[in-house]
C-alpha cells in the first residue's frame, strides 16, 4: 500500500464506501492504516494507498480526491505495464510517484480517447469460460423463475411468460424510462416488481434479491445484440 501526501489539507474528507458481500461474493476489506489515516482503494479490489493528515470520515476537494484517484491508476499501471485502460470518451490524467497533493491543485494534463479496450488486464480463455458458464446459470435460473407463478411468489398462478413468452415485448434496452404505471422514470427491476406485485399478485423482490437478480439477466439476455436506447416508448 503506497502513502500519498497531501499538503494543506482542509478536511471534511469522507471515508470511502466500504465494499460489502453479495451472497458468496468474495469480500474486499481496505486495509488499515498503522496511524489510523484515510485508505482509498481502487476498484480492482486490491491496490490502496494511505492518504496521510486525512482521516476516515474526512473529506477531500474534487481537486485533491481526482489527485488521489490518478495516483491510484498510476500505481495499477506500474503493476500492469502490459494492460491498456479507457472507456468511450474518459479522460485520463497521469500523476508522477509520490505526487504531492495541495488544495485546489490543478489536476494536470488530461487525454481523450474514443477506444473500450480491457479493463483489468489479459483473462485467461479458462477465465472466460467459468465466467460465461457461471453467467449462463444466471440466466437459465431467471429463465425458469420467468415461467414459475411459484418462484415468482405469485399468488393468483400467473407467470411472466404468460404475457411475455420468452420475455418477449420486455425492451431492457429501452431503461431506464417514464413508466405511466408507476408514475415516474423507472429502472428495468422496477417495472419487474411491479408486474410481480400486480399481475402476478406477489410481492415486491427485494434489491438484492437473487430472484429479481436473475429475471434480470435472463431478460437482458433475451435482447442480446440489441443497441441500447433509453427512454425509447
């Protein structure tokens, strides 16, 4: 774990988001730090770095969090000299090692790029089978929960595909959207519980319900090779 300075801190800075279990998802604790400073860690679930003077509970300007954020890329990089990182028109912003941080620092050059390339380095053709195998099951499980009044937790024997066989007429491309049945702007799971509490006379899935979860992917999946279009009626 790498140590950032920072100099001229004005604090309010707030700790980050600890990660937390999903089911058997595997749990990715932030390390501690020694002298009880603020720990940042990258989404890859294990490069951090110690922002000495900040602690938890703190929070950083903008300028001086992007700081943070570019020394923690910088560090990934080192690590991956081979792997590439860019998403469709993100900028990227290079920090030298062992920058130091002041308030309203300017954040330094910045580089534009068109290209989705990986994201986290190479993966193994073994990776990409157990995760295709794995996502597979997903679908298969929202598959039968989709035409199951059971597993829905309906109450009156109807189920999905009675009105949408092989989730026919779902759109997932299409959210989020204004759904007039709900009132308001509405995200794909909304509009699944809604169907559930309504024709099918259940109750609503929770967020991390495996179930809605699963309908989910199973519905998406459907639409597969269909482009994305938000808000389309």
């Amino acid at each position: 774990m790498r140590k950032l300075s920072l100099v001229a801190l004005a604090l309010g800075l707030g700790a980050p988001a600890a990660a937390f279990a999903d089911g058997d998802m595997p749990r990715h604790n932030v390390p501690s730090s020694p002298a009880g400073n603020l720990v940042v860690e990258l989404c890859d679930g294990e490069t951090a770095m110690e922002v000495p003077g900040a602690k938890p509970g703190d929070s950083l300007t903008r300028d001086q969090a992007q700081q943070v954020a570019n020394a923690l890329m910088d560090e990934w990089r080192r690590k991956h000299p081979a792997a590439a990182w860019a998403t469709a028109a993100s900028e990227s912003r290079d920090t030298e090692p062992g920058a130091t941080i002041a308030q309203n620092a300017p954040v330094g050059a910045q580089k534009t790029t068109t290209e989705q390339v990986q994201t986290y380095g190479a993966f193994t053709d073994r990776d990409r089978a157990i995760w295709q195998a794995s996502t597979a099951q997903l679908v298969a499980e929202g598959k039968r929960i989709f035409h199951d009044a059971a597993a829905l937790g309906g109450t009156d024997g109807i189920s999905c595909d009675m009105c949408h066989p092989d989730a026919a007429n779902t759109h997932p491309e299409t959210y989020p959207k204004f759904q007039v049945q709900l009132g308001r702007v509405a995200l794909l799971r909304d509009m699944i519980n809604w169907c559930v509490e309504n024709p099918v006379r259940g109750k609503p899935f929770a967020d991390d319900d495996p179930r809605l979860k699963a309908l989910e992917a199973y519905i998406i999946a459907q639409r597969r090779g269909v482009t994305l279009d938000y808000g389309k009626h």
